[in-house]
C-alpha cells in the first residue's frame, strides 16, 4: 500500500459512522459480504482473501489482504466493474467498517487519496484478471507453490523474508484458496514435503526456507514479465 493509503489506515477511527468489529475464526474462513456501494473496509488485524463468487459460493481466491490493508474500494465511486468478490477472513480479524460518504468527504481535503484508491480499484481488477487466466490455464502444482509464498508473507511480520515461516491454515483451506480439490493440494504438498520445502503440521503448513520455495514461483500466465 502507497504512502497515502498507509495514512487514510492510520486516521480511519476520526472518520464519521466507523464500526469495528472483530470476527473470531476457527477452521474454515468466515466469509463477510461485502457491501461496496455503502462501504469500504479496513484490515486492522489479521489476513483475509478476497473471493470472486461463482453460483453463489465464493471459490476462487483473487488476492489475499494484509494486516493494515483496505479492501471493497471498487465501488467506492459508483463505478461498474467487472468482478465483485467476496471477504473470506483466513484467521480471527478485526475490520473496520467506513462509510463511503464519510472517507470520500475527507478525500475533498486530500484529492491525492482519492486518485490512489481509485488505482488501487484499478490494480486489483487487473491483478484478478491475471488470476483467473492462471486458473484457466496453469497445472495446480505451480498454483499452490505461488499461494505458499504468497501466505507466508501474508502471514509474516515483515512480509519479503526469506526464512522460516508458519503458515496457520488446513490443506482444506488452502485447497480452496487455489481453487482445487484437497486431494489435489494434499499431492502437492506431499510432493513438496519429501523435498524438504514443506513441513506439515496439525492445522498448519511450516516452510523452512521461504527463499528456497519463492525461487521455484514460475511467471503466473498473462502477467507482464510472461
């Protein structure tokens, strides 16, 4: 996140009609609904993915959110756009919820921070388009591979590390951020474990050297480095 929306973060609890509330999550992620054309929110705690929704259930991750990460900005100026995802909070959250009258008010005194929340709705529609022709075109294993480093960062305290990490989700969770069956997950990271780039555990998944795993990250199809 840019300079300005680290700060829109920061001063988000002097704004007008805020609501915090915290989601205690155990096993399978606790899926908010999103309502962008009232409100935008704030990840004070936690990590979260956002899902598009097929059908009614939400299936297919996009991207994850951070700690301190805002997130449901794509309709925070009335615009259409062409996916509407879902919040599925990965570990117990806290979120604050912000009108979007009262932040676009501000952003009259600071039009800097409406020009970067309009390229972060931007930035987020085109990554999930590159994510969604992943899912089409790329084998499951280089999916999951990309998801682990992904998460360990999401997780970390200083996310870019290259050490150790503990990642505190199920194979069943993280089948369902990849988008495919746990049997699929389960293969791969048996896979992965006999190499030694994966530790299971009881409820988590522990990566030894984190560096070792982000150097295997193929390009994702469709990115601009393909």
């Amino acid at each position: 996140m840019n300079r300005s929306l680290s700060f829109i973060a920061e001063m988000v609890h002097t704004l007008e009609g805020v609501e915090v509330i915290t989601y205690h999550v155990t096993g399978s992620p606790a899926y908010l609904r999103l309502q962008p054309a009232e409100t935008v929110y704030l990840l004070e705690n936690g990590v979260a993915a956002l899902f598009l929704q097929r059908e009614g259930l939400p299936d297919i991750a996009l991207s994850l959110v951070r700690a301190g990460e805002l997130f449901g900005e794509h309709g925070l100026f009335g615009e259409h756009h062409r996916y509407s995802p879902v919040a599925g909070l990965l570990t117990t959250s806290t979120v604050a919820r912000i009108p979007n009258a009262s932040l676009l008010e501000k952003c009259k005194e600071h039009p800097d921070w409406a020009l970067d929340l309009a390229r972060l709705a931007s930035r987020r529609q085109a990554e999930w388009a590159v994510r969604i022709e992943s899912i089409l075109r790329e084998p499951v294993g280089p999916r999951v591979i990309r998801c682990l480093v992904e998460l360990s960062d999401a997780f970390a305290y200083t996310p870019g590390l290259d050490g150790p990490a503990r990642i505190p989700i199920t194979q069943s969770v993280l089948a369902n951020l990849v988008g495919v069956t746990r049997e699929s997950v389960s293969h791969k990271l048996n896979e992965l474990e006999r190499t030694g780039m994966v530790v299971l555990a009881r409820g988590a998944i522990e990566i030894p050297v984190v560096g070792r795993l982000r150097q295997s990250v193929p390009v994702m199809p469709g990115s601009a480095q393909a």
